[in-house]
C-alpha cells in the first residue's frame, strides 16, 4: 500500500510495471510519535462505532502519518476531529 501525492501518475507507473492497481479513499492523521498516541485515536474511532477495515503509520523526524481505512470514512472523521 502507498499514498501519493498524484494517484493518476502512480497509477500509471504501478500499472506498467504489471502490477494490479486498487485506488481507495482513506483517512491520514498526523499524530506525535509517542506511545498511545493510537490509542487515543483508536477510542475515538470505536465511539463511533464504524468498522477499521485496516490501519498503518509512518514514522517521519518525530511525528507519525497513520492511515486508517474504515467502512464508513465520513462517520470515523466525524469521530476524530471531535
């Protein structure tokens, strides 16, 4: 799984190359990288009670981009915002 800034142009590349291309809409958040940071956001999200279909993060110079996938993406950012 990747997130671009250009979903056409890698697309294009990714697709030349052979591979199968799925483009979904997802939530980033940029969170401190510091312990329960996911939880937090977690707890949010569950007390909305939308399903997470999937989540990862990245690590960059003390700050972490975590994306999530849930099944309903309008309610969970509702959820994280409050």
């Amino acid at each position: 799984m990747i997130v671009t800034d250009n979903n056409a142009k890698a697309k294009k590349v990714i697709s030349q190359m052979g591979a199968e291309v799925k483009v979904e809409e997802v939530i980033a958040v940029e969170m401190p990288n510091k312990v329960g940071q996911m939880r937090a956001s977690g707890k949010a999200d569950l007390g909305c009670r939308v399903d997470i279909d999937y989540v990862y993060g990245s690590p960059v110079q003390g700050k972490m981009t975590v994306i999530f996938k849930t099944a309903d993406d309008k309610k969970a950012l509702k959820a994280l915002t409050k």
